[in-house]
C-alpha cells in the first residue's frame, strides 16, 4: 500500500500511542509526522493535533512546539481550528492547549460555539414529540439497585472486552487421557504466548524501521495494544479457527476489528469516561426503575441529553486496507510462531516442532482462495481435551442492563464497545457522511425508535432450552431444526481405486469426497451456530438481558448481538419471552389460542373465530404437547413452527390451569404478520382497489390470501392457452397450486427478476414427484411468465410504480450518481452499489485482493442500482411504518418488538398494537410518499438541466421528465385499513 495513502491516517494515531505508552520513543513518532512532508503531502488539522498531543504528553521543549507551528502556519491552517474543527476530547484538548501555550504562553482558543435548538419537523412525529397529550411510557419490572448493580456487571464486561461461557455441547468424563490432553493445550499456550510475544517485538521493531525508511508501515496500529494483550488475541482467534480452515483475508479483516475494537474500550478506559458514564448512567435509571419517578417523564433519549455534557467525539474508524493489512501481518506471526512437537502428530514421532496452522489454497465457489488451517493433529487435540468454556466479544452477547439510548449516529447501544447507529460493510463510508450531515433532529425518530427497541427486557425459556438441550446432547434432530454432529456427517468413500478404474469412475468418486465434504461443512457452521446460540441462552439462564438494536442502511433493524436474539429460527425464537409479564385480561388468552394456531399453518384461510373454535377443539392434544413433549402424541411436532407453537402450548396450559385466567401473568410474544407486507405498501401507494382487497387493505369476513389469488389467475391464463392446444399448459394440468407459485409473489415485490423467478419456480416443479420431470425447464419458462402477467393484472399500480422507481434508478445511475433519497421518518438513505475496486494488499505469505463495492470513487453500478431501487424504497417504508408503530406503542406504556414486518406485544395488548399499527400505516400513507420522493430527486439530480444543447444537459432533461413523471393513483380509500382485520393478523 503506498505511503501517500496512509500517511495522514497513521498521524491519527500519534496521540493515543503516547496517551497509553506504548509507542516507543518520541524520535520514532516524529519520523511518522514527517514522513507526510517527505511525500509532498500536506498535513491536515487533526494530524497537527495528534503531533501537538505527542509533544504536549512527552513535555517537549518549546523549540520543538514552535517549529511544529510554524509549519502549520505555512500550511494555511489556523491555530483556533485545532480547537473547533477537530472532534478531541475534553482532556485530549487540554494536553494540545498545555504544548500550544508552552510556545505561545497568551493563547486562548475560543468559547465553543452555542449548538441551535434542535426541533423535528416531521408531520408524522409531531403527536410523538407534543409537548401535551396524555402518555404513559412504560417502566421496567426492576429496581433502582438492582439496575445500577447490573450497570457495573456489563461494565466490567466490557472492560474485560470479552466473555466466557460454559458450552452446552456434552461434557466428556473426564478421563486420563482426557486430563492429559488438557495439561498439554494448557502448557502450549503458555509457551505461544511467549512466542508471540517475542514475535510482535520482532514484527514492530521491522515496523519502526520501515517508518524511519519513509515506506509503507501499520507501526502506529501495532503500538495502540501491549504485545500481551495481541497475543491473547491470536490465541482465541486460534481456540475457534474451523476444522477446514478460514480464508485470510476474512480472518485478517476480524483481527483488525478486534484490534480497533479493544483500542477503543481502552481509550475510554484510560480517559475520565467511565466515571462520568456511570454518574449519569444511574441517574438515567431513575426514568427506566421500577421504584422511582421522574417528573413528566419524557423519551430515554432526551432524558439522557438533559443529563450531562454531550457526548465525546467518537473514535475515527480505521480504513479497511489497514484493518485487513494489520490483520494480515498478525496472521502472518501467528502462523509462524505458534507451533508444537511432531510427537503429537504420531507417538513416534519426533520431538522436531511443526507448524500448527498451515496456509494453504482451496477452490470456494470457483475461486482459488488463501486459507489458514489448523493441523489436523492440533484439532484431534481440542477434541480430546473438550474444553468447556467458548469465548465471545463482549459485543455479540446481550447486554445485562439498560442499553445507552442512541443520541447521535456514534453514541448509543453498549456502554463501551462501538457500535455504528447504521450497520454497513467495513469500508463502506458514504452512509456515515449522510448521517453526519444530516441535521441532528432529523434523526431523532430512528433513533428513539432503535432505544424503544433496545429497551425490551428479554428472559429465556427455560422449560424449551431444557428440550432442546436434550436433543443437542444426543444426535440432534434436523426436522426440528435442532443440527446434527459432525459424527453424524456422510463418511467420504475410500478414495482407493483399482488401477484399472476409468476416468468416470474417478470422477465419480472425486464428486463423492466433494459432495460429503460440503455437507460437512454445512453441518459443521449449523452446529456451531446452535451451539453458540444454546451456550448462551443457558449462560443467560434465569438472567434478565437486552438487545440493543441498530439499522441497516434502508432503515430496517436488527439487533446488535448476533447469535442470540429473536431474529433467528422458530427454534432461537421459542427460547425468548418477554422478562416483564403482562395480566392476560379479558381477551389475552383467545389470542395465545388464536396465536397457537397461526403457528401451526393449519388455518390461514379461516377467520379468527374458527380459529379460536378449533384452538378449544384440539385443547387435548394442546395440555398433552405440554406435559408430554417428547413422550405423548407430540401434536406440536407437525407445525410449521413447531418449537414456538409448544412454547405457546406451555403458556396456554399453565393459563387454563388457574383459578383465574384473566389474573394470570403472562411473559408470551405474541405475533402479528403483515399480509405480504411489501405489495401491502405498493397498493396503498397506487391506492390500488384491487391490490388492496388483495392483500387485506380491505375489511373482509375471511382473510384474503394474495398467493392463492394468483395461483387462481395464473389456472385462468392457463386453462386458455390449454384449449388453444399449446402443449406445456396441457402438461401443467392440476399442478399450479400456491405453493408452486409462493416465493416468486412474495419476491417479485422486492425486485426478483424473471430469471430468478423462474429458477424458484423449477425448484417447486422438481419436488412434485409426479410431475414430468422432462417438462421442468419449459414449464417454468412458461409459469414465470404467467405469474408475471397475473401480478400485472391484479396489482397494475405496483407496476407501474415499480416501472417508474426501475426507470428513475437506471438514468440517475447513467448520470454517474448513486441514488439516494430520504426515509418519511428523515432517514437519508443511498445504495452503496458500485463498480468495484480492487484493493492489493502484498508481500508475506500471500498477496491479498479484494473488491470493495461501496467504493464512491468508482461508477455506479447501473443494473444493481435500478434492480436494487424498487425493493430497497420498499422496505424504507415498512421500516418507518414499524418504527412509527414502536413509538406510538411505547407512548401507550406496551411492550413492542418486531421482526421487520412482524410486530410483537403481550398477549393483553394485541388489540391496542394492532390498532396502533393500522392508524400508523394510514398516517404513513397519507402523505404524499411518491411525490415527495419526485421533488427530492429532481433537487438532488437535476440541479444540472438547464439547455438542451449539450448533450449532459439532454441527458439531465430526460431524467427531470422522469422523475416528474409520477405515476398516477387509483381511488382507494386508506381509512378503510382501519377496519381491516386481516392486514396484520
């Protein structure tokens, strides 16, 4: 990587090395700083702060100082800047200021500016932000001390930067040979942890001296931990490397997050932070305690901005070539140092040490990639030794307190641990500067929505993670979604061979050995992920937790923990329940009956109240599944979610078996499903009449079901054709179900194309056994087309709408922009879809390459962009509808979660939720969405079109056409949504 590039951003670093003492000497930082003149570039603002902070922490002597501002005068650049134009900390000013004025003794850098009132404009947060109106948000079920003491148990979490946990997977008797295995991984690392110490001293002592050479050097990043601290790191990086091996660049990439990670919880640490964090962290707690009262309470947000000074500037992130280039070079060290005795690998073998990581290179999806891998003598090991412990970031586990409520794009979510407000790739930038320009109140939706969220107090099932522990122990149970061992993976055939097998008898074989290997894998990552999952919901056993929440860059959430939270299977969702319980009152328990039976799938045609008769109906085999799980008639086994429909099982029984029913308190999310969410909002754009009876816009005494509608027309097209004698509609006689016809209705609306629509519906063709299997490839040519066709017919409004999103998309993308545009809720969005660009990383034990997509420098790229466009504007809608309904919710003192467009609340609320939800989709709609989103792009893209002479300006003129082009709308009346029973059920 040229120095050029990375001079100004290793100078970011100058002042945290000498804050934590880890940089060696001043000479060594110096050489650094002016190893930016050498190369003809002109440092900016923050490398002159990060060079004062250096001189003021080393008490250099005033020459020093003087000459550094001299240059910087020479430089064009101002001295008060360093004060208001560099995000520093409070004490990181107070070191530069003490270096500034042992050179210029009567110097005063000005007041900081005064920041505006801040006010959200949007008509649809206006209720929420009212200063009148009766609300009622809701408190937690937890005291004051009991919060506070669960602030300093995460704290400490963090501090320690990771967590251990028992694993779930069946402990081994602990045998001779166990215990032996044990001694021996427990003496070996010690001795690696010297190794690699040794080894980093090595690697930053060559880094030092390639910044006194003026070449390419990570010296400053390899400075910001101990060599201590980054050995423990490769060791866990070591502990969980797979079987088959990690390819290097993604295991270098996660070593440099970790790095940055850990530098950053330290910087806290090491400034006054923490302290004044958990000062006003307890009286945060007041607002969320059960035992206290806050005076005409308002949002956790702004209650946390009445608190305290703002927040400190936030940690600059590292660009992705140096994340992946430190990485890399700490692979490299761990590979080389980390070995063990070949008499490990056999019993005669010799005492002569061997490399425990290999680097070797593998095809995946037909490329030759670089991978690290463990030998197979150092896994044997681990098997043998069965440690029980696994070790996660304290960042992938769920928080044991209050997340901090998110006050700006940098600052919310864990206490310490960073965490972006918009989650992204690495590298991808460009939706950080709009967040950043973006003025604050406009946020302030998204971010009260995204707290509300975190804010659910989460426990685990107990009584479902004691029955899937027992299926995870024995062989596991695929059909319930419960992951075999690896034991139980197909055993490769012997890859012997006679010499006189032919070449398609090899070629076989070889297919073989790559088809049980790939099933291997397969299950290998299905295990792990179950039994990351299992190990921490038993970790978390009888604790309250949180899960904090952030976006993507449509504005859709998900929660920050990774493996365990309510995003995952039926399985990860049965294990959770809400911490805080609610009385079911009078109507709570029909709906855990009516919730019970959408959970089995056995119904969806039927109205609520024949669901509810069949709910009592099967009442027998609903108290068996409870109380015999896994020994009675296992009625709870045929659902489509089995795992959470025997959780509601559960809940029903424990319900009915009190004196009181109303009385009893219930911990159960229950669930309400958007009606195929996504045309739900192309037909209230269009307000499309015939879309929207489609989708249950309309009221209707039985649930309307979009996919049979289509089926049903797709049967008229092809009855038609029939009579007409062509050939494949005669085939597909009484194949055309809904099943067949499913996944492309529901992925049309988020822009599948015709081919991959077409490639969904040979999959369905396939699995009728009884459909010729000669006719596939034409009968789904055939299918895709008429599917197309019926969704034209039904839904010409969500066509023409998506035409006119499609086209606008593609001549902004010839323009040589991205295109962007703004939530209804002020979230400012842009597609980070580009040409890619190629990134070389060389030298060491392989020279990495990689495509960074998100690259603004490169042109757009034209056909993600166009196809991207129509479902990506989609789901900003739903994801506005979601959190305009949490905020409404959380007014009304519910408890709401959601999964996209899957709302959750306790079983006494769910009318009140689904209320809230219709009124705020109506809201919503009741704007003029389309063309709010014309008027902003033609500000934003056609600023340009003024004379038609040049043809840029032709260009700019058919594209202001376009844009202004909205489509027309039909005559539907919104209102009628609030009376529809079906449009979330």
């Amino acid at each position: 990587m040229p120095a050029r590039s990375l001079c100004v951003s290793f100078l970011r670093s100058l002042g945290q090395m000498t804050e934590i003492g880890a940089a060696g000497s001043f000479k060594e930082l110096v050489y650094v700083f002016f190893m930016v003149k050498d190369a003809g570039l002109t440092p900016d603002l923050l490398s002159y702060a990060a060079a004062l902070q250096c001189m003021g922490r080393l008490d250099q002597d005033t020459s020093t100082i003087q000459r550094c501002l001299d240059q910087m005068a020479r430089d064009g650049l101002k001295l008060q800047g360093l004060f208001t134009s560099v995000p520093l900390r409070q004490e990181e000013q107070a070191v530069v200021l003490k270096a500034v004025r042992k050179a210029q003794p009567t110097f005063s850098p000005p007041p900081p500016p005064r920041p505006p009132p801040q006010v959200n404009t949007s008509p649809l947060l206006r209720e929420i932000y009212a200063k009148s109106g009766p609300v009622s948000y809701p408190k937690l079920h937890l005291p004051l001390q009991s919060l506070q003491k669960l602030f300093r148990e995460q704290l400490r979490m963090e501090l320690a930067t990771t967590v251990t946990v028992e694993s779930v997977e069946k402990a081994r008797v602990p045998t001779e040979e166990v215990l032996q295995a044990r001694d021996t991984l427990k003496q070996l690392r010690a001795e690696w942890a010297e190794a690699l110490c040794l080894g980093l001293q090595e690697l930053k002592a060559s880094e030092a001296q390639a910044a006194r050479s003026c070449r390419s050097t990570i010296f400053p990043y390899l400075c910001v931990l101990s060599e201590r601290e980054l050995a423990e790191l490769l060791l866990q990086t070591l502990q969980v490397l797979p079987p088959q091996g990690e390819s290097l660049l993604s295991l270098a990439q996660q070593l440099g997050l970790r790095v940055f990670n850990r530098h950053t919880v330290q910087r806290k640490q090491l400034s006054s932070q923490v302290r004044a964090l958990q000062r006003r962290y307890y009286r945060y707690l007041h607002l969320l305690a059960s035992d206290t009262q806050v005076a005409a309470p308002p949002l956790p947000r702004q209650y946390w901005e009445a608190l305290g000074a703002p927040a400190a500037p936030h940690e600059q992130p590292w660009p992705l070539p140096v994340l992946v280039q430190l990485g890399k070079k700490l692979a490299e060290v761990l590979v080389e140092v980390v070995r063990m005795p070949g008499s490990l690998v056999t019993p005669q073998g010799s005492c002569t040490l061997i490399p425990v990581l290999y680097h070797v290179y593998s095809f995946r999806s037909f490329r030759q990639i670089g991978i690290l891998k463990p030998h197979p003598a150092f896994t044997e090991l681990l098997a043998v030794a069965a440690e029980h412990t696994l070790t996660f970031e304290a960042a992938e586990v769920p928080m044991l307190c209050p997340p901090l409520p998110w006050m700006s794009p940098h600052t919310g979510a864990f206490l310490l641990s960073p965490t972006k407000l918009m989650r992204s790739l690495e590298g991808t930038m460009q939706h950080q500067r709009l967040l950043d320009s973006c003025p604050p109140a406009e946020l302030h939706g998204a971010l009260d929505a995204l707290t509300q969220l975190g804010n659910c107090a989460w426990r685990v099932n107990g009584r479902v993670l004691d029955l899937v522990l027992e299926l995870f122990t024995a062989k596991g149970c695929p059909r319930l979604g419960v992951p075999a061992p690896p034991s139980e993976a197909p055993r490769p055939p012997d890859g012997r061979l006679p010499p006189s097998a032919s070449s398609a008898q090899k070629a076989e074989v070889r297919r073989e050995v790559a088809r049980c290997l790939k099933v291997a894998r397969e299950m290998h990552s299905l295990r792990s992920d179950a039994l990351y999952r299992l190990s921490l919901a038993q970790h978390l056993r009888d604790r309250v937790f949180w899960l904090p929440h952030n976006m993507d860059f449509r504005g859709r959430t998900y929660p920050c923990p990774p493996h365990f939270n309510h995003l995952g299977s039926d399985l990860a969702r049965a294990l959770l329940e809400f911490a805080q319980g609610r009385p079911l009152g009078p109507h709570g328990l029909d709906w855990l009956k009516i919730h019970l039976v959408n959970l089995t799938g056995l119904k969806k045609h039927e109205p609520l109240r024949a669901r509810l008769l069949f709910a009592d109906e099967v009442m027998d085999d609903i108290l068996d599944s409870a109380d015999r799980p896994m020994t009675g008639r296992k009625w709870w086994m045929e659902a489509d979610e089995p795992w959470q429909a025997l959780a509601c099982c559960m809940e029903i029984a424990r319900a009915v078996r009190t004196a009181d029913p109303t009385a009893y308190v219930s911990h159960f999310p229950v669930h309400q499903d958007g009606s195929c969410n996504g045309l739900q909002h192309y037909a209230a754009l269009g307000r499309d009449s015939v879309g929207a009876a489609s989708v249950n816009l309309l009221p209707s005494d039985l649930p309307q079901d979009v996919y049979s509608g289509v089926a049903a027309q797709v049967e008229v097209f092809r009855r038609q054709d029939a009579e007409r004698g062509v050939r494949v509609a005669q085939v597909l006689e009484g194949f055309i179900s809904r099943k067949v016809v499913k996944q492309t209705v529901m992925t049309v609306v988020y822009g599948v194309t015709r081919y991959g629509g077409r490639l969904q519906i040979e999959r369905r063709l396939r699995e009728l056994s009884n459909f010729p299997q000669e006719f596939v490839w034409e009968a789904s040519h055939y299918l895709v087309r008429q599917v197309f066709n019926s969704l034209q017919e039904m839904f010409s409004g969500t066509r023409a709408i998506q035409h006119w999103l499609t086209e606008s998309a593609r001549l902004i993308s010839h323009a040589g922009s991205a295109v962007e545009w703004v939530t209804p809720l002020g979230i400012p969005v842009i597609q980070p879809y580009h040409q890619d660009s190629k990134v070389l990383i060389s030298g060491g034990i392989q020279s990495l390459t990689f495509s960074q997509s998100g690259d603004t420098t490169q042109k757009p790229n034209t056909l993600k962009q166009k196809n991207g466009f129509p479902p990506n504007f989609i789901h900003s809608l739903d994801s506005s509808h979601m959190m305009l309904t949490a905020l409404h919710c959380y007014r009304k003192g519910l408890t709401f979660v959601s999964v996209h467009d899957c709302f959750w609340t306790h079983a006494a609320d769910v009318e009140v939720m689904n209320q809230v939800c219709r009124e705020q989709f109506v809201q919503l709609h009741s704007q003029p969405i389309l063309h709010n989103l014309s008027r902003f792009l033609v500000k934003r893209f056609c600023s340009g079109a003024r004379s038609p002479k040049h043809s840029k300006n032709v260009w700019l003129g058919k594209l202001q056409d376009t844009l202004k082009s909205v489509p027309k709308t039909g005559a539907f009346d919104l209102e009628q949504v609030k009376h529809s029973t079906y449009f979330f059920s």
